[in-house]
C-alpha cells in the first residue's frame, strides 16, 4: 500500500463530509475499502466491512433525520 499525499487526504476529506450531510450510505462505503475498520468514536468497537458501515450509516441517517423532525 501506498502513502497518500496531503491533497489526496483533503479531497477524500472533502468527500466524506459531503456524504456525511446527505447520508448516502452507498457514497460513504465507496470511500472505504472493503476490509476497512469503522469506528464512531476513537473507543468504539470497530465496524468491520463495508456490509457493516453501510447498516449504520443507514441506521444513523434515518435515527438523525427522526430527532430533526421531531
């Protein structure tokens, strides 16, 4: 595997936090690899897999969206 640079670094940045306010599940596991380790907070256990980031982005898109409209 190679290093990334600091421009690559900004645009997948850039990328994730415009998927982030859409909530697009599909686009987020896009940025990730397949075997890529998720973790909400730094003491979380990790999402493992792509199966395993698109159910809780799905999830926490849709728990977002209901404390928003409540």
């Amino acid at each position: 595997m190679s290093a990334i640079t600091s421009s690559d670094f900004e645009d997948w940045l850039h990328k994730y936090g415009q998927v982030w306010e859409c909530g697009d599940a599909e686009s987020v596991i896009r940025l990730f690899t397949d075997d890529a380790n998720y973790y909400e907070t730094p003491v979380d256990k990790p999402m493992n897999g792509h199966d395993s980031v698109r159910r809780y982005w799905g999830e926490w898109w849709h728990r977002t969206k209901r404390e928003e409209d409540a």
